[in-house]
C-alpha cells in the first residue's frame, strides 16, 4: 500500500484526475499482492492530508480488479511501457483464471 501526503482536496483530487505512471503501477501492484494472498480487497493507498491527524485508507473490492487493470493496461500501452504492460496482463490472466476456478 502506497502512502500519499498531500496538501488538500484540491491536490488529492488532481492525483487521480490525470493518468500517472507510478499511481498505475501502485494499483497494479497492490491488486497482484492482495491476489496472491487470496484477499477479497486490495489496499492501493494511504492519505495523509497535511495537518490533519486521521489518515484515509483507499482499497479496492475483488469485484472491481478487473476493471482497474484493464486500465493499467490501457495506460501502459499509451506509454508504450511493453514491460509493464505484460506484468499487467499476467496479473489479468491469473485473476480470470482463478475466477473460474472459483
């Protein structure tokens, strides 16, 4: 899980507004981990808002991983980043295939 400081909303809310290749990855690697530790949820983030004592965790249900790395994909073909992009697609294959298995 990544953890992010940020300022305000403001800051936090133009993190996930444009496409960034290392939040891209973060999710990508939290959805591999909690899949290969048979979670049903995957923790991408911790927020951190400056001057703020609590801390917001961000996670991701099963039921939306799929969605997430097709876009990592996408991203990662846009960037002409091959390597990435096949890590991406081996983390997509495993999860299908352990959806039927299931």
């Amino acid at each position: 899980m990544k953890r992010l400081k940020v300022e305000g909303i403001n800051e936090f809310s133009d993190m996930f507004r444009e496409k960034d290749v290392e939040m891209t990855t973060s999710i990508r690697d939290s959805i591999q981990e909690a899949l290969e530790q048979n979670k049903r949820t995957a923790n991408l983030f911790e927020v951190e808002f400056e001057g703020v004592e609590t801390i917001m965790e961000i996670s991701l249900p099963k039921s939306q991983w799929k969605v997430a790395l097709d876009n990592c994909l996408k991203h990662y073909e846009e960037w002409e980043m091959g390597d990435d992009a096949l890590d991406t697609y081996l983390v997509l294959k495993k999860l299908n295939e352990d959806a039927k298995v299931s």
